[in-house]
C-alpha cells in the first residue's frame, strides 16, 4: 500500500522542533509495513534558502525517506503530485497546514477518487 504523508518540514530540516522527530519516528516504525512517501517543502521553516543538493518535485531518498520536497507549496503542485503518483492513502499532519487544505481542495474538485482503505496494524 502506498502511503503519503503530507508535513509541512521534515529532515534535513530542524527548526520546526519535535514534529519532524515524532514523523520521523512514524515513518521508521511503519517503513517494513507500508510504501511510505513524505510530500514536504524545500526549505526548514523560518530559512529562505532551499535545502542544498536536493532535487525538487521529484521522488528522492533522504537517508532511508522517500520525499518529494516541492519548489512550491500549491494547489495545483499538489495536485500534480497526487495525481502522478496515485496513492492509495493520504495521512495529512495536520489541519492547519497549507497542505491539509489543498489536498481537500484537491479531494473536492478532483474528477479522480482518493481510496479509502481499512488499515489493520499488526504487532
């Protein structure tokens, strides 16, 4: 099942304190069971410069992460990405972020159908 987790900072970034600790977490646990892809910006929060030898809007490895860090957070960048890469669940972190909105605009407007899968963790 491939899984995407749309954060607004993750690694390399640090400034945005224990959530991109607590995903990293997350994603580490979850990583054996799920295809897992974290959709985040290109740039740590509060810092203008993007994240140095880093491809953008594309699939990369951070480590052991699979990111898409995008050149732009956007509705329409969003949606490219959902679309190109149709997952088959979206975790969003959070209901404030620009990405929770987007991806529900996108959810809304979208001729395409976001799936709803029962996910059953196994210990």
């Amino acid at each position: 099942m491939k899984i995407f987790i749309f954060t607004d900072y993750f690694l390399p970034g640090c400034q945005a304190g224990g959530p991109v600790t607590s995903m990293a977490n997350l994603v580490t646990l979850l990583e054996e069971e799920f295809n897992l892809v974290i959709i985040t910006r290109n740039k740590d929060l509060g810092i203008d410069e993007v994240y140095k030898d880093t491809k953008f809007d594309v699939l990369t490895k951070y480590k052991n992460f699979n990111i898409i860090y995008l050149s732009e957070v956007s509705k329409n960048s969003i949606s490219k990405v959902i679309e190109k890469n149709k997952p088959d669940l979206i975790y969003l972190n959070s209901f404030f972020s620009l990405f929770t909105q987007f991806v529900l605009i996108h959810k809304l407007f979208s001729k395409s159908k976001l799936y709803h899968h029962k996910v059953t963790l196994t210990q």
